[in-house]
C-alpha cells in the first residue's frame, strides 16, 4: 500500500488533513499578503488557541506560509513551502502563544514587513470549512471574509471621503455588497471595506485615491 502524507490532496480543494487549520491558514496568509507590496521580506507568525497548540501537527505552518507566498488551498507547492520560502530567501517564525483566552481558538496574527521596509500586522480567525474572517488591520478592528471582491480604503477619518469612496463607485456601475468604515477613533486613521457582488473594475484603486485624504487602497479579489 503506497505512504499517503497529510499533505497530499483531501477532497477536491485543499492541501492538508484539516479545513480549519490547513485550508482556513492557508486562506487568511493569502488575503494578508495581498495588502502589501511585494516582495515580502520578513514575515512573522503569531497563532493562538488551537493553532498555537497543534500547528506543527496539523500543517498550520506550512500552509500559513505558502498562502503568504500566494498559493491558493489546492496548490501542491504548500508540501514543500518551508523550501521554498528558503529558495525565495522569505525570513519567517512561527511563535505559540496559549496565553491569550479571549480570542477565537483558531487565530493568528501575521506581522509582514516587504523589501521597501513597509511594515503591516494582520490578524485572521480561521471559521472552519475554509472560511475565515479578517478581524484587524494594523491594530485596528476590521471584519470582512474575502469571499466577495473586496477594497480596502485606508483614509483619514475626515467628512467627505466616504461620499468620495461611494460616487467612485457608483460612477463605476458597482453593486455593493456591504460597506463598513472602522477606525481607531474619531478623526484618525480609519479603514473604509467595500465588498462588491462581482469582480471590480480594472484600475478602480486610481480614482479611490484621488482624494487628498486617501492614504492607500488595496484590492482584494477572491
């Protein structure tokens, strides 16, 4: 009888034994390394719950970093992406914490810095079946799944700019799903998440930024 690892293919769409802690992983380092610019130079991994308990075990590790190395649930390449983390010379950790009780069991925050020196902190709780939520953006608290298109505005918090963000969009024929504004407090920075029934129009980041209180936009296809 041929040796099956735990990394080969478990049902049509997913690497690993576990939705939650392989596939679900593997989808929150994805949608995080899609608000940086690339290259990563450095990412650090912090799990907690569950995660921080069996991520060796249950290929939490590797599929963290092969979804931060951009590898969807079925790519093959998540069995070897501590190798290949090493070929593309990405510094990584995986640091437990079983400290913290009042987070969801299966969460991880990832701390990502790329070659130009930015820096962004994410944190993601995998929701089982391979949903997961995004539930902080540089410490600010955030919810959006990844399962819609998806902006991501990072604005002053300023009267205007979300009557900015919606006439850019309706001007574009989108049909919003859900639009939500999170911020830190009352006139700082603040995170404008639209997420749209169909696919974003090409070049949609130009004119949402083309407002003096616009820091950055970030597109998130799913």
């Amino acid at each position: 009888m041929p040796y099956i690892s735990v990394f080969d293919v478990i049902g049509p769409n997913m690497i690993g034994p576990s939705s939650s802690h392989t596939a679900g992983a593997a989808v929150i380092a994805f949608l995080a390394q899609k608000m940086i610019a690339p290259p990563l130079k450095r990412v650090d991994f912090t799990l907690y719950g569950s995660f921080a308990k069996t991520y060796r075990g249950h290929g939490t590790d590797r599929a963290l970093l092969g979804g931060i190395m951009g590898f969807g649930t079925d790519d093959l390449r998540i069995r070897d992406s501590f190798r290949i983390a090493g070929e593309r010379e990405l510094a990584y950790s995986f640091t437990p914490d079983e400290t913290a009780t009042d987070l969801h069991p299966n969460t991880v925050d990832v701390r990502m810095e790329n070659a130009a020196g930015q820096v962004m902190t994410v944190r993601g709780e995998s929701l089982g079946g391979g949903k997961v939520r995004i539930s902080e953006i540089n410490g600010v608290s955030v919810e959006f799944t990844g399962q819609y298109s998806t902006a991501i505005v990072v604005q002053q918090d300023k009267p205007g700019v979300v009557a900015h963000i919606t006439k850019v969009l309706s001007d574009r024929d989108v049909n919003i799903a859900f639009m939500r504004l999170f911020r830190e407090e009352k006139g700082h920075t603040a995170y404008t998440i639209v997420e749209s029934d169909g696919h974003l129009p090409k070049g949609i980041s130009e004119p949402l930024r083309n407002n003096p209180n616009v820091y950055d936009v970030m597109i998130i296809e799913p």
